[in-house]
C-alpha cells in the first residue's frame, strides 16, 4: 500500500483502520456482547473486574484473530464477491503474510489474558472456539457442504459458554442452553443473507444451501429452523432460568421472526430477505437482554 503522500499520523491511522477490518469488529462486538452476557447470567455476585474486563478482551482478541486467519484463507473467495471484495486482503491493501502475523499475535495475546487472569478452562474453550471457525468451518466444512453454516454454527454459539466458564469456571446446562438458541439461530439469520446473495455465492463456488438445494428449499429450510428458535428460545423459562418477563419478551421477538420467515416461505422478495435479516440481529440482542433484565430484577 502507498502511503508516502499522507501526513504520517493519517497513514498509520489508515493502516490500522485495515488491519481492524480484517478482525471483522461488528461480529466481534456481537459475540463480545453475547460472552458478556454469558457473564452476567453466570454470576451470583458482582464479577471480579480482572474477569469481565479482561474476559472480554480476551475473547474478543481471539475471535478477531479467527475472523482475520478466515480473511487470509478466503481473500480470493472475497474477491470474487460484491459484499466482501472491500476487505483489505482482497483488494491487496494488506499483504497475506502481515495479516497472518497479525491474526497469530492477537490471538496468543488474547489467550495469554484468558489463562492469567481468568482461568485455563475458558482459555481452553475460547481456543477450541478459535480452530473450530478458522479451521474445522472456514477451511474443511465451508467449501465442502451446504450444511455448512448448521455444523460450523458451533463455533459461532460458543461467547455466551465462555462467558459462563470465565466467571463461574464450569459449564453447566444454562450455558449450553444460550449455547443452543444461539446455535439454531445461525441457520436463519445466515441463509436470509444467502438469499438475496444468491449470485455473490454462485461467483464463489461455495455451496451455499440456495446455490445448491434451490431457493424455496432453503425457505422452507428457514421457517423449520425458526420453529424450532421458538421452542429453544422458551428453554430458559422451562428451566427456571428466567421468568415470565422473559418469557413475554421472548414469544413476541419469536412472533415476528416467525411471521418474516413464514412470510419468506410463501412470498419470497430479496428486500424480505434483507428484514429477515436484520431482525434476526436485533432478535438476538434483545431476547439476550430480555433474558438479563429478568436475570437481575426476577
């Protein structure tokens, strides 16, 4: 990249704005959010400032790493597709080596945090959660099955569970529980994008449940996934988890996501797609608030 006829503090400032956007930072915040609240379900008492600051961190710094080692292995993927040919390796504007070098220090940086000042258990976890997306997702499963995003769905419902383990140094069953829903969720959340980027992923050659099963196939395969949210999402008040504020909160977040994928199933339009989409972001932020505010007022 050339740089030479910038001021040097708008240079370097350019610079770090590239490497950022290799760790993917609005995924970032939402698995941070969700590891957060994992915490803060998780304890009984005020949290040790060490572990919720450094917690975070922590995982964050490794699930940036993951997402930047995905950019380095999928840059000539990025390339090929309208939503990602911006991303900074594949316009050439980072070298592959660089951010490979950038993704490993990071990542040792966050899992140094994990293990001194949380505990070797989340470190542990937050590790098999980085292999599982760089790796087992991004380098075998992506490229080579439509069920793809359900299998390495995994990866991406771990922060709640490390959330957990930081502040508790267990796994128990109400963090396998917000594990679940966040699991079943992905399904929805991600074939609504595929849809109306049906031909980014055609260009790709990653088969896509669209590209490969057909486009009514995968709403059908919407609706059933979120029929089956429903009933995950109502697990925390089967358990006594959470109460009825949450359980309210949850029937009518699981109301409207039904009504937009029962929607998509019979009268499907690329701008539905998009709804469904961004409602499936804003579904999951406030069914996990809605389960916090009951946490802490139940």
């Amino acid at each position: 990249m050339d740089v030479s006829g910038a001021p040097p503090q708008a240079a370097w400032r350019q610079v770090g704005a590239q490497y950022l956007a290799l760790t993917k930072p609005r995924i970032v915040m939402l698995a941070a959010f969700c590891a957060l609240i994992g915490m803060l379900l998780a304890a009984r008492t005020l949290i040790d400032w060490r572990i919720l600051v450094f917690g975070t961190l922590g995982i964050s710094l490794l699930a940036g790493a993951g997402f930047a080692f995905n950019c380095v292995i999928e840059r000539g993927i990025d390339a090929r597709m309208a939503r990602t040919r911006g991303r900074p390796l594949a316009r050439g504007e980072v070298a592959t080596p660089a951010a490979a070098a950038f993704a490993t220090v990071i990542g040792v940086l966050g899992a140094l945090l994990l293990y001194h000042f949380v505990n070797a258990l989340t470190m542990w976890l937050t590790l098999a959660t980085f292999v599982g997306y760089a790796i087992i997702y991004t380098v075998i499963l992506k490229p080579s099955t439509p069920q793809n995003i359900v299998i390495g769905g995994a990866s991406g419902a771990m922060p709640p569970v490390l959330g957990w383990a930081a502040v508790s140094g267990e796994v128990s069953a109400p963090a396998l529980v917000l594990f679940l829903i966040i699991f079943v969720w992905t399904p929805p959340h991600f074939w609504s994008l595929a849809l109306y980027r049906i031909d980014d992923y055609r260009k790709s050659g990653l088969p896509m449940l669209p590209v490969t099963h057909g486009e009514a196939f995968t709403r059908l395969n919407i609706l059933l996934y979120t029929v089956l949210l429903v009933a995950a999402s109502v697990l925390p008040y089967a358990i006594r988890m959470s109460g009825l504020l949450y359980l309210a909160c949850a029937l009518v977040l699981d109301g409207v996501f039904l009504a937009y994928a029962w929607r998509m199933w019979r009268d499907y339009s690329d701008a539905l797609a998009r709804k469904t989409f961004g409602y499936s972001i804003f579904y999951l932020a406030a069914l996990f608030g809605a389960l916090l505010i009951d946490h802490y007022l139940g």
